[in-house]
C-alpha cells in the first residue's frame, strides 16, 4: 500500500535519457533559425531606412517645388482733383500696384491680365494691363496703368457719393486683379490658373492713398 502513495522521483538517469533527444542535427537547425531571423531583421530594418529616407527627400522636394501665390501690393493710387465739386469731368485714377514672385526655383507665366475698380461693390472701370510675360522667381514686376475716358464710368452722382465720403475723411475703393497664370517648373509648365487679388485702398481729401493702405498685401485666390 505504500509504494502506491509514493510519488515517482525523477533519476539522473531520466535527465540523462532527456538531454539525448537534443542531437546535432537539432542544434544545428536551432542555430540556421537565428540566423534567419536575424537577416530578416536586418533586411527589414534596412528597408525601413531606406523608405523614411526616401519620404523626407520627397517632402523636402515638394517643399521647395511647391508653387507658392503672386503677391500684389497696391504702391500708389490716386484721383487729381477729387475734391473739386465737377472734377468727375476729366476724372483720372493713377495706380502703381506691384506683383511679386515669392517662389525660390519656380518662375510664372502671365498670360493676361485686368484690372477692375469698384466702389461701393459696383464696377466704375477697368483696362488690360501688359502684353503676356515671364517673371522669374525672386521678382518683382511694376504694373502701372491709368482709368479715364472710356475705361473709367463716373458720372456727376457718383462724383457726388465721392464727395459725401470725404466729408468723412476717407472714400474706398477696391482694386481686382485677374490673372491667368502657369507655373514654370525648370521646362516643365503647369496648366492655366485664374488668380484674384483683392486690394482695398483708400485715399484722402487730396485725392491720394492713405499712408495705412500703401504696399498693404492683397489677399490672392484661385478659381
């Protein structure tokens, strides 16, 4: 009765029948699996390299190709004679408005370009400015045009709505700027994009732009 309550004790010589299963052949496959993992892991990680490499090579790049606006800014504007009662007559608005290519590599293609005034949201003129041209990157172009005659629509109560404004001390206007552009990428051009710069300007009771409104930066966007 005993012997069937005892627990069975594990011998040296079981240990020794153990380790006997553990042949070379098993060592040597043991050995050829570490091997393997450590190459995958080293391809893998190679790999892994070469792919956040190639990822930050590729921003940088379309960091500096990536086309950034024209930027316009109104220089000079100005109405002769504003404060004369029936200066509507031979009215004229002189402006300078001055057009910038921020981009480091990449030049713009003016294609066409218009420039319309506005008071009070109505249109009261506009021209065509320049033939087509090229402004290479890191340039700044000079546009300089006049309204009179037939491109400047002001009769004797609009001079008047003029004329109640400076009462205030102020009148505003608003310059738009049309542009049909392509970005020059080395040879390679983009397709046509339509720009629209919206410059607000304001001049005084002499008929010239106010000092707060000159080389202000026009807000620029695309359709």
């Amino acid at each position: 009765m005993q012997s069937r309550d005892k627990l069975p004790v594990r011998t040296d010589a079981d240990d020794r029948e153990f380790k006997r299963h553990h042949t070379t052949r098993y060592y040597v496959h043991r050995v050829r699996d570490s091997l393997t993992t450590r190459v995958s892991k080293i391809i893998c990680s190679i790999f892994l390299t070469l792919f956040f490499i190639v990822v930050i090579i590729t921003f940088i790049l379309w960091l500096s190709l990536r086309p950034h606006r024209p930027r316009f800014r109104i220089h000079d504007f100005s109405i002769p004679g504003l404060a004369q009662p029936n200066g509507f007559q031979n009215v004229q608005v002189i402006f300078n408005i001055t057009a910038r290519n921020p981009n480091q590599n990449i030049g713009i293609h003016y294609d066409a370009m218009q420039v319309n005034l506005y008071y009070q949201d109505q249109g009261i003129g506009g021209t065509s400015l320049l033939f087509p041209f090229f402004q290479p990157p890191k340039n700044t172009t000079v546009l300089y045009g006049v309204l009179s005659g037939a491109t400047l629509t002001v009769n004797n109560q609009r001079w008047q709505q003029f004329q109640a404004d400076l009462g205030q001390g102020v009148v505003i206007f608003r310059v738009d700027i049309t542009s049909t552009i392509r970005f020059k990428i080395s040879k390679w051009n983009s397709k046509r994009h339509k720009s629209h710069a919206n410059c607000e300007v304001g001049v005084g009771p002499d008929g010239s732009i106010l000092a707060s409104y000159r080389d202000k930066r026009c807000p620029v966007y695309f359709t």
